[in-house]
C-alpha cells in the first residue's frame, strides 16, 4: 500500500509541474511566451505585413520596431565634393541596378553611359528570373521615368568600369520634382528592402547603406520578408506549343513554359526557335534569351539546325516591345533532367517561307484558344491575329524589293554600321533592318552596297517602333539585283 500512494504521490507530482509549464507557454491570448502563435505549425507561417505606428516604436507582427527612418531623405548630394559627377538622361531601362544612360560626350567618347548601382544587387529579372526581381525593376523604372533631372556619381574623380569593363560603377540621384532635393536611387533601393548589400559597407555611403538594409531587414521588405514574391511562378515548367505561346503570350507572362521547335539562327545573345502547325498551316516562332549566362555543355543545345526542347521564362522584353523566353537552365550531371534545355535532333534547316508584302502586312489567320476559368472548365475562344504576329521570328522570304532609302546606324553603341533599308515592292513599304554585316573579306557592308538596288532577302521577322520589319543577318541571306 505504501508503494501505491508513494507512486500516486510521483504521478500527482508530474501532472501539476505539466499543468504549470502548460499555463506558462500560453499565455491565454493564443500566444507563447515568446509571442508566437500557439496554433503555428512546423510547416511554416504567414508573415504579417500590416505595419502599427505609436508614438514610440513600430510593430511588424508581433515584433517591436523602431519608427521607420527615411535614410534617402537625410543623405544629401554634395554637388562641390571631388568626386566625378554628370547630368544624365535614361537610354535604356534594364533591371534594378542596371540603366543604360545617355552623357555628354565630352565626358565619354560614345556618349552612352551603361550604370552598374553602387553598393547593391538586386535580384534578377532579365536573363535570369528571381523572386523580387521584377519588382525591384519596376522601382527603379517609375522613380526614374519621373524624374526631372539625375544625376550619376561615381566614387572618385574618374569613372570606374566594373569587372565586365562595359559598364560603370555609380551612384544615381534623382529629383522626383523640380522643386525637390536629390534622391540617391541606390540607397533608396535598400531603404525598400529591394536589394542586398554589395561591397556597401567600404563605398562612399557606406555607413548609411548599411542602416537602411538593418531596417529594412527588421521591417521584412521585400526580399527580407520570407514570403512568395506575387510577381515570380513557382510552379512547375508548363507543356505547351509555339503557336500557343505566340497567340496568347500574356496568359504565360512571369511563367515557365516548355515547347520544343527547330533552332534557325543565333543573333547576339538570342536563338530564334521556329515549329510549323497544321492548323494555321504556318511556322510560328520565338526569340530566346540565353545572355551571358554560362550553361556549360547546354550551349551546344542552342546550335542552329538542332530540334530542341527549350523550358525557361516567358517575359515581356519592354525595350523591344515583344516577347521573348529567358532564365535557361542546364544540370550537366543530370542531362535529362526535364527542368533543362535539351536537343532532341539535328541536321535541321530554316523554312524562309516565300511570303507577299501583302500576305505579311495585311492578312490574318484565325486561332483557337483553350481558356480555363477558376473551377478549371475548359472553353474555346477563337482569335483573329495579324500573320505577322504570328509569324514573328519566323525565317522568311521576300523578293523584289526596291530599296528606297537608307539609314545607317551611328549613335556609338554596339550597332554603329547596322543599316535600316526601306524598300518597296507592289506600292508598299517595309523597313529591312541588317545586322552589322562584313563581306567575304571581313570589311565592313556600307549602305552603298544596297543603295538603288533590288534585293531578295532571307530573313527574320523582327518588330520595331510599331512595325514588322525582316532583320537580314547575313550577306549569304540577300541576292542584290
């Protein structure tokens, strides 16, 4: 009996500390002691956005902050310091730390300044896609297509190329209006929480850099915030064809995607990928970006006359106002892997199908879609497309055309001596755009080589400015009458 209550002692004991330690981890409001959820789960948790302002300090959550310091607002631009400064204008908008900027040529040679942001990285959104990316280019692209003036400095008293040596490290300020003071981009871009920091902490503003990422660090922005980015698709590659994704680009915009088609031409950084559909009973086609990303052994995927499965990003390229596929992947150690590009064949040639200016320019081809609502019931819808929509960088032929004009790139950049020739053929224009061609001796193609002459071209079907063009990339690829 003694070792009974003894035992009914001990368990009695056990149950009361439980009790107390049950009592102590909730504190009656859903909450431990450390002011998690009681309901969370080891799967995760939701992170809170919602922001509550006192008097003294900020809450995120269930986490006290201090109040939010506009750090942008007490760094100043300095206009008599040593450093080198220019007043620019936006060429081009790349991605969040890199716009391309017309300068004075006085201060460089070709007159186009390509600014590498100090002191930040933000994440990718051109031939890499990643979470935050297409966000941190948005920001950069509204705070400056609002300015009233910018201003580039750099951290000494001449300007310092990065490690690619075509780009150049600087800081960007910009006036929001012309009645206010500068605003340094760079650090703008941390103080949202829209970068990481890059060799911060030894630049010129490194000390106020490092304050804004600690703050937006505890406030959880953006790339801090541990939640899905709404602008990045984490789902799997979705199998689809050309003509699908030509006929209804916007419906795969931020998505990956996975077709497969027939390589024809490699132009700078891109491949052109063309397949031919029974339905329309025409090629459709696709650039593809592969950048200067190292895809190792996957490079020889990407050769014309190869048959490939191509899987990667389907983004809108807004400096060439169309489309185009990016974010390639290929795991050398795991060649099939469906996540990479892969060739399926070779031994392939361009179609360069025989089209009429009028055919081109005027006609249209009828196209049906497959729509899903939310419920995932299916409905068709039948579009009416231009053919040069779809036939978008499709391999063409067109002859007879009398060249009207010419004009011949000179602004300093990689195109200087690529040509715009306008011709005519059955009382209508069109514009072909070369590339910058060299002859069989390696000397550069001038406009006279065309000028008064009639061409027959193989080409691509490119769009500029608001038209179609055929972009010609080689002298093998046009008979001059």
């Amino acid at each position: 009996m003694k070792i009974y209550r003894l035992l009914s002692l001990i368990l009695a004991v056990i149950l009361l500390v439980g009790c107390f330690a049950a009592c102590d981890a909730d504190n009656g409001d859903g909450t431990t002691a450390e002011g998690t959820s009681a309901e969370s789960t080891a799967g995760g948790s939701e992170t809170t956005t919602a922001e509550t302002t006192t008097d003294e300090e900020t809450t995120k959550g269930d986490e006290a902050l201090a109040p939010f310091v506009d750090y942008v607002d007490q760094l100043k631009l300095d206009m008599s310091s040593p450093t080198k400064k220019a007043e620019v204008t936006v060429k081009q908008h790349i991605d969040g730390d890199t716009t391309h900027f017309y300068i004075d040529k006085t201060e460089m040679e070709r007159g186009i300044l390509k600014a590498r942001y100090l002191a930040i990285n933000t994440p990718e959104s051109t031939g890499q896609i990643e979470e935050w990316g297409k966000a941190a280019s948005n920001f950069t692209k509204e705070k400056l297509s609002s300015a009233t003036s910018i201003i580039v400095e750099c951290e000494g008293t001449t300007w310092d190329p990065d490690s690619t040596g075509d780009r150049y490290l600087v800081w960007v300020w910009y006036k929001p209006s012309e009645d206010a003071d500068y605003r340094n981009l760079n650090l703008e871009i941390l103080q949202n929480g829209l970068a990481i920091a890059n060799k911060s902490t030894n630049s010129l503003y490194g000390d106020i850099c490092m304050k804004a990422i600690v703050q937006a660090t505890a406030y959880k922005l953006y790339v801090f915030s541990g939640e899905q980015d709404p602008d990045f698709y984490y789902g799997g590659a979705i199998e689809l064809n050309i003509k699908e994704l030509r006929s209804n680009p916007t419906a795969y915009s931020n998505k990956r995607v996975a077709f497969e088609g027939i390589i024809t031409r490699n132009d700078g950084q891109s491949v052109y990928v063309e397949e031919f559909d029974e339905i329309t009973n025409m090629y459709h086609g696709i650039s593809v970006y592969y950048g200067f990303k190292n895809l190792g052994p996957g490079a020889d995927v990407l050769l014309p006359g190869n048959r490939v499965r191509i899987v990667g990003s389907m983004q809108y390229y807004e400096a060439g106002g169309t489309w185009q596929v990016t974010d390639l992947n290929y795991d050398m150690l795991d060649p099939t892997n469906p996540s990479n590009i892969q060739k399926l064949d070779d031994g392939y040639t361009p179609a360069y199908t025989e089209v009429s200016i009028e055919t081109l320019l005027d006609s249209k081809v009828s196209v049906t879609l497959v729509t899903r609502d939310e419920d995932g019931n299916e409905a068709e819808i039948i579009k009416e497309l231009p053919y040069a929509e779809l036939a978008l960088n499709t391999t063409v032929t067109m002859k007879n055309l009398k060249v009207v004009s010419t004009y011949t790139t000179q602004n300093g950049g990689d195109s200087d001596g690529a040509i715009s020739i306008t011709c005519q053929v059955d009382g209508r224009n069109i514009v072909v755009r070369t590339a910058v061609l060299k002859d069989a001796d390696g000397k550069l193609v001038t406009a006279e080589a065309f000028e008064g002459k009639t061409l027959d071209v193989k080409g691509i079907v490119t769009y500029f400015d608001g038209s179609y063009q055929i972009k010609l990339l080689s002298m093998k690829d046009v008979i001059i009458k």
